[in-house]
C-alpha cells in the first residue's frame, strides 16, 4: 500500500535535519551549498565574505524592469559575439569564502580563453571578466562587500546599476584596483574587455532601451569589436 499522508518535517534534534539559510549566518562554501540544495524554493542566496545574504522578493521598477533591460543590452551584445556566453543570476564558485549570484555575467568562453569555466555540476568556476548587478541604492552589499570580494578574485570589469540614484558604476581592473570608467563626452562607456560593448548611460537609467541599443550597434560596427570576434574564433 502506498503511504499517502503528507511527509513530515524533519525534527530538528535528527541528524539528518538540515537547517535553512538565514541572512547573517556565517558558514564555509560547502555548507552554504548544503543548505541551499535542501530549499528548494529558495530563489536566490549568496555567500559574500563567509557570510550568508538571502535575497528579498524582486520589485517591479527597482528591480525586475531594470534587469530585464540590462538583460536586453548584454543579451544582444552576446549575440553578436560568438565566443561570449551570458549568464542570468548563474551561482559562481568564486573561492573559499564567495559563492554569489549576480543578476548577469558576461565571459569568455573557456575554448576561447575566458578565465573561467563551467564544473562538471554544472556551475561556474573562477572569475568570469564582467559581472553586473542591479542595486536598489548605493548602500548596499554591491558596492562594498561583494565589489572587494570581485576585485580580489580579479574579475576584470564589474558594474552596478544603483537604480534609486539613477547612476551606473561601472569599475575597471587596473593593477589589482577597481577604477571607475567615467562616460565620454557622448555620455557612453566602452568596455575594455569586451570591445564594441558601448553603453549609453543617461538612456540606460531612463528607460531609453531603443538608445541604448542604437549606441551599442555603433560599437558592434566598430573595428575593435570585427578584431575582437576574430580573435575569439582563430
């Protein structure tokens, strides 16, 4: 006969009771897994610095739109960039003490000599060359923590979209410090790792998702980016 009746929860004095993951615990990468393996309706988790962040449920314009929209940019940038591989909110094995979930990653495939690489489980190992997050304000884990953590780790470029200020900072790996890439006169960023990635700010934060793609077929058009996908695929 099969037993029908609702299983129970785990005691919590069993062995085999694994607590949740709470915001503020402190615990090694292993367990971190561990625990984030046995909810399985946990949405999103990071360990930044040993120390567990547990995400809070996505709001529409501070955050759904915005990703969506940063989501479309690197989206057709990857597109266009055969030997790109974009990630949306992929898990990164980064070391002993970081296991993030950034909103995107945008690296270089393994064949082509991307610094990173995918683990037989099926995650991402190392440091892919740009992560992106969108963030609520400036007072937040993006800018501090999680910014040291990605500069140690030596992630090349890594931009955060505060989206109450409006503003993006966008951070470039310069002799193991992150410099802040300012627009040009134009008000656009070229990447340095990813030639022809061109953003237009001002359109970015506004919503002007039509801007911003007309800014970044100019960079696709460029010479810099025809070099860059050549040398991708030698």
């Amino acid at each position: 006969m099969v037993n029908t009746s609702p299983q129970q929860p785990t005691p919590i004095t069993s062995p085999a009771y694994i607590p949740p993951l709470e915001s503020g615990d402190r615990l090694t990468r292993s367990e971190f897994e561990r625990r984030y393996n046995a909810m399985p309706n946990l949405k999103k988790a990071e360990l930044i610095e040993g120390v567990v962040y547990v995400a809070s449920p996505w709001r529409f314009e501070t955050h759904a739109e915005p990703h969506g929209n940063l989501m479309i940019w690197l989206g057709n940038y990857k597109v266009a960039t055969p030997g790109v591989r974009l990630g949306d909110n992929p898990t990164i094995r980064l070391d002993l003490d970081n296991e993030p979930q950034p909103d995107a990653i945008l690296l270089i495939d393994a064949a082509c000599g991307g610094s990173s690489h995918l683990s037989t489980d099926g995650y991402v190992e190392g440091a892919p060359e740009l992560v992106a997050e969108v963030a609520a304000s400036s007072a937040t884990k993006d800018l501090y923590e999680k910014k040291r953590a990605y500069r140690r780790n030596g992630i090349q470029e890594y931009i955060v979209w505060q989206v109450f200020e409006q503003t993006v900072s966008w951070f470039s790996l310069q002799l193991d410090e992150y410099v802040s890439r300012i627009p040009n006169a134009s008000g656009i960023i070229q990447s340095q790792i990813f030639p022809g990635l061109w953003l237009d700010v001002s359109a970015l934060v506004t919503g002007n998702m039509p801007q911003v793609l007309a800014v970044l077929q100019q960079g696709l058009a460029s010479v810099e980016h025809q070099t860059f996908v050549q040398q991708l695929n030698l």
